[in-house]
C-alpha cells in the first residue's frame, strides 16, 4: 500500500448513510485507489467494478493506506459519491461552437468545451470521435461504454474538417464502423449550416449513415444556433421559415425511406425546425422511443401531448389566481395554445410573456438561454400581481444564477416581484394549475 498516491485515485465526496461504504468504515475525503486491484480513475471504473459479489477496497486517508473487504449482492451500489475527473477537452474550432460565441467576462466554467466519450456514455453530451486513441477503444469494449453519442455534421472529410475547424480531423466512419463492430450503437446529430452541410451534402451523409443501420441507431438534424457574439468567426447563414421548411420536406422524404427499410423513421428533424416553419409536429407515436429526446427532438411534441392527456385532472372553473408566465419565443405559440385551453377549463387567467434574447441576440430563442438581465427587460414596468413562474432550466450553479451571472435575488429586486420556479416539464407546467 504504501506505493500508493493520492494522485492515483478519486477522491470520496459522500458516503451515503448506512451503505455498505458506511458500515465499513470508509468517510468523506478519503481517496479511493483500486477496487479488486484495479485502478479507479473516474465514476464509471468505479461503477464498473464494483459490480462484483466480493470486492477489495484500496483507499488512502492523511496519507495512510486502508484495504476494505466486502460481501454485496451483485451489482448493489457500495454507497460512494466521486468527485467528477477532470474531462478530456475539445480540440477542434466548430465553425458553430457556442463556447466561441460567448461574450467575455462570463464565469470560467462556460468557456470549458468537452470532448470526452465517458460523459457521452454517462450524459448523452456529444463527441466528433477525433480524439480517441488505442486505450481509449479497448477500454469502451471492455466496459460495454454504450450507446455514445456522435457528432458527424458530415460524412465528407473536407466538409466535416471545414466544419470542425480541424484540418487533421480523421475520417468518421472508420471509427464508427470499428465501434459498431465492438458492440457500441450509437446516436448521431448533424448540426446543419445552411450552404456548407445541406442539401446534396446532406442527403450523401444520412445515406453513409443508414449503411451503418442498426449499429448507428438514429440520427437528429438539428439547426446552427448563432448568436450576436460571432467576430471573427466564419459568416453563417439563419434558419429562417422558408428554409426550415425545405429542411423537414427533405428529412420527411428521408423518414419514409427509413420506414420502409427500418420499420421506423430513424432519422428526426429537430423542434425548432417545425417551430421555425410553422409546422405542426407529427404525432408523438411517429418519434418512436425518443432517443433524441434531450437533443430538442419531440420534447415540445412530447410536452403537449402529456398535458393534453391530463387536463381531465384540472379543476373546472374553480381556479381564480392570475399568473405571469415568461417563456422564450420559440416555445410561445405552443404555450399560448395550451394557457387558453387550461384558461378556458379552470377559470384562471394568465400573462404569457414572450421574452427576447438581447444578451445572446434575437436568433437565439430557446428558454434554457434566456439570462437575468433578459428577464429584467421583459418584466420592468410589468404591473402584473403575484409571483412571475418561470422553467427551472433557466438557472445555473444550483438554481440561483442565471447564464450572464446575475441571481435570482437580483432580478426580483430590479422587477420588483417575486420569481417561482416550475420544473422544466408537463408536470412542472401542471403543478401551477393542479395546486391551485
């Protein structure tokens, strides 16, 4: 034991009470080093071996070695929380990366660009694949590190490495087919850019794609988001109506050819391109098991359907509060249908307050982005009575801070009301009504 270092393990950030962890001695702070002799250099090592009926334990604290020896029941969690590793970072220059984007003088951690396969594996984030080596495959393989989520934007080396900054990228599709090969499905995205990814270049990548069907198990053409930070970086184009409409005519056509060789659709446009077009979605049936979902892929579809589906369980004409909703602009005609309907049943009224992104720049319309200082424009001067409800994915750094630093204290006192916050989905949205 004593060749042990810190250095060589993971630190414990909590012990849950009374777990096996607990019981058997091991605290917050300690250092966990290996588990049945293994190495342990990230939660999913830890996840990964200590699955075992039998485990040994190497862990250190004030220097001093401990070796714990435990009984369990298969795959029964010991009870440890670890400190997150330090992440591998992107070394591409996305002609669309957000993190370029950003404004200056923000906290540090928003300039952090990831590219790790473990927090693919772990969170859904998305990876170009450009940074894997030889452990890194054999450790996927023998860790079963699936699904990963890719993303390709193209499958033409020129175009994909115009795209990614990154004039040494490697092809994609051999890393794919080798994934494929071990075992590992994948999700892919392909962030359009009107005039460098679309159209013929489009369409050659999905059919790249499906020739990888089912080892790649979707794939979600989502649209560039641009902000108004963009000097110095390369001109892109908008989404706007006309072309997000040619952009579901030719993912649609896409879809029924999947259909026919899949059984499913496969491939899906994102919401804001039906948002952006003015389109209604197809049913939420037609997005299959929604393996896009966290990808902005049938959430606003998901969303109305699971209202829908409960605005039985609404008190009718019994409800006399008023309430002030903020929403981002993209979501506001979907929202104002459902508030007139839940108006009409319940009896309560409702401001829906559509607020415009000036700290990011009127392309950007999502909720998830809008900021305080946002919110403090759209609601100044606002007489409206009550508390103003607003979707908790606004909030950053444990629901007090928004994107551009200000805090929720900051903003009731500038507007002069208070802020509620609602869970970012149906039963959030809900909750205001079915507590009332």
């Amino acid at each position: 034991m004593s060749s042990l270092r810190k250095t060589d393990g993971i630190r414990i950030m909590s012990v849950q009470p009374g777990s096996r962890a607990e019981i058997s001695g091991i605290r917050e702070g300690d250092y966990l080093l290996r588990i049945n002799g293994y190495p342990i250099h990230d939660p999913i090592d830890y996840r990964f071996f200590e699955s075992e009926e039998e485990v040994v334990l190497d862990v250190e604290r004030e220097a001093a070695g401990h070796r714990v020896e435990l009984i369990k029941e298969i795959d029964e969690d010991l009870g440890l929380e670890l400190k997150e590793p330090r992440y591998r970072r992107c070394r591409n220059h996305c002609i669309f990366c957000f993190v370029h984007q950003m404004p200056k003088g923000l906290r540090s951690s928003l300039y952090v660009k990831d590219d790790d396969y473990r927090l693919s594996f772990m969170h859904g984030n998305y990876i170009t694949l450009t940074n894997l080596a030889e452990p890194d495959f054999e450790r996927i393989f023998e860790q079963r590190l699936s699904p990963l989520y890719v993303s390709v934007h193209a499958t033409e080396d020129a175009v994909r490495q115009r795209i990614l900054g990154n004039p040494k990228a490697p092809s994609v599709l051999p890393a794919m087919k080798r994934l494929i090969s071990g075992g590992i499905r994948l999700h892919t995205q392909i962030v359009l850019c009107p005039g460098v990814n679309d159209g013929a270049v489009l369409k050659h990548s999905v059919k790249e794609l499906m020739g990888l069907w089912p080892g790649v198990e979707s794939v979600a053409v989502v649209p560039v988001g641009l902000t108004r930070h963009r000097e110095q970086l390369e001109p892109l184009q908008r989404i706007d109506k006309n072309y997000a409409g040619l952009v579901l005519d030719q993912v649609e056509a896409m879809q029924k050819i999947c259909l026919r060789q899949f059984s499913g659709p496969w491939i899906f446009a994102s919401d804001e391109f039906y948002l952006t077009a003015g389109r209604s979605f197809p049913p939420i049936k037609k997005y299959g098991e929604l393996p896009q979902l966290e990808n902005g892929v049938g959430m606003v579809p998901l969303f109305v359907d699971q209202v829908e589906k409960a605005l039985n369980r609404l008190p009718k004409g019994k409800i006399k509060e008023r309430y002030a909703i903020g929403t981002g602009i993209l979501a506001y005609p979907v929202l104002r249908k459902l508030l007139q309907r839940i108006m009409d049943q319940t009896g309560c009224r409702v401001d829906l307050v559509p607020v415009r992104n000036r700290f990011f720049g009127d392309s950007v319309t999502v909720s998830g982005l809008i900021t305080g200082s946002d919110l403090i424009r759209a609601f100044s001067g606002h007489t409206h009575p009550g508390p103003i409800i607003l979707p908790s994915n606004m909030l950053r750094l444990q629901k007090r801070t928004f994107l551009d630093g200000t805090n929720t204290r900051d903003v009731e006192k500038r507007i002069g009301r208070k802020i509620r916050f609602v869970e970012n989905s149906a039963e959030g949205f809900l909750s205001l009504f079915l507590s009332s």
